[in-house]
C-alpha cells in the first residue's frame, strides 16, 4: 500500500542464490493500489530493485432481495439488486422459466409453487452468482391461525395466533375464507392495521367468507395489512380451541 516499500513492510521469501525468483501475494483487498519492490539481502546489506504498482480488481458480489416472499396466482414481486462492487449487467432466472436482464426486475408468478430464484453480476472483472432457494412461495394458503383453548380472554397472547396479511398483495375482487380445519369456531375477528401498527376493527361475527374490497372500503392508503383471528380478538383468546386456514381466491 505504501510506496517505496521496504523489508520492515510486508514480504515474501521466495530463496536464495543467483536465480530467478517468482513471488505469489495474497490477502490482497478489492480496489486497493500496492507498490512492489524486489530486495536482495547479503552481508553488506539490503538492495532494492525499481518500483512497480498495480490495482487489485473488483469483481461483483452477487445480492437480492425481494419484495414479497409470499403471494397469490397471478402476483407479482418486485426484485431489487443489492450486489456490491458496481455490476454492469444483471442476468435473473425466476424459478418458473422467466429471466430478465434487468438490474430491479418485477416478475409475475401464475402457478402455485415454491420458486428458487438465481442472480448473475457481471463487471469487467469478473462475475458472480447466488442462488435462494425456494425464495418465492405461490399459494392460495395465506396462513393459518388458531386458539389451543388456554386463552383467557384478558391475557394478550396467550393461547392463540393471528395472522397478518400485507394489502400490497391482495386485489380488491380477491375472495377470502376462513377455512376451520378442526375446534369449534365462536368467532372471526378481522382488524385493519395501520404502518405505525394501530389496529381498527372491523368485523366481529361468524362469517367465514370475505371479498378484499369490503374489507378495507377504498382505505389502501390509510392501512396497511388485514389480520384475521379465530375465538377471539386483538391478540386476546377465548378458551376454546379453533384451528383454521386463511385462504385467497382470484
């Protein structure tokens, strides 16, 4: 890194005698500069030859993310580039057959699936890959949410699980089903939440069939997620147990 290098610096050993010696540097840091002088050490001393420099390169880190890693048939996610060192061109396979040769390419997927997803950078440097596997899920299964029967009523928590569903990834004419798939069902409680995490309620009852648009009344842009919950509600359980599946149709 410093010019004018000498033995107290970094060096290599490569032998003896009157011959022609070839030296190997390695640990070297991407994108640094280092200066390079052959020495010769005898009795008298220590002798250095002329200085030479050069730049290590660059090459790419492969990276991405996602915008959704769940999503309905006929969703699509939006893919952002996240690779280091400056690619100059971007080749994408999406699982299903799709490819792109853009740097933030979106993708819509059709089929149910888990969907592995690969990323090739390229600078003039060198290339480099990564592969997510099953990075991408298809499925008309939203999630599932249930009570165990130990809830109280009172304690937040306690006794069941609610689920959460982002709006990005739902259409108004959706269709969604509360599916009970064991228990005894008292209730479905559906709330709208806001980005900053405030909760509106806005159906209580025994209802298992919903359309997106009813639900949310034209407020995209003041909610951000639907969250639905069996025997209860805002995180507090009645103490009967309800397993059930959260399913979207389109």
């Amino acid at each position: 890194v410093n010019q004018n290098p000498t033995i107290s610096d970094s060096k290599t050993s490569n032998g003896s005698a009157i011959a022609t010696f070839n030296a190997s540097l390695t640990g070297l840091q991407p994108g640094t500069t280092y200066y390079v002088r052959a020495y010769a050490t005898n009795y008298i001393g220590t002798a250095y030859g002329d200085q030479v420099s050069f730049t290590s390169t660059t090459p790419p880190i492969a990276d991405f993310i996602a915008s959704f890693n769940a999503i309905l048939p006929g969703g699509t996610v939006q893919f952002t580039d996240q690779s280091l060192n400056t690619p100059t061109s971007w080749s994408w396979e999406f699982g299903d057959g799709g490819t792109s040769t853009l740097q933030n390419p979106s993708h819509k997927y059709t089929t149910p699936g888990n969907y592995s997803v690969s990323l090739t950078v390229t600078n003039e440097h060198g290339s480099d890959s990564k592969t997510k596997a099953d990075f991408i899920t298809v499925s008309t299964l939203l999630g599932t949410i249930y009570t165990d029967g130990t809830g109280d009523n009172t304690t937040k928590g306690k006794g069941g699980q609610y689920l959460s569903v982002p709006l990005d990834i739902l259409e108004d004419n959706d269709d969604i089903e509360i599916k009970v798939t064991s228990g005894t069902l008292v209730n479905v409680h559906v709330h709208l939440r806001t980005a900053a995490g405030n909760w509106y309620s806005k159906y209580d009852g025994l209802n298992t069939k919903f359309k997106v648009s009813d639900l949310i009344e034209n407020q995209r842009s003041t909610y951000t997620h639907l969250v639905f919950c069996v025997n209860g509600m805002h995180e507090k359980y009645l103490p009967v147990a309800c397993s059930a599946q959260v399913i979207a149709s389109r």
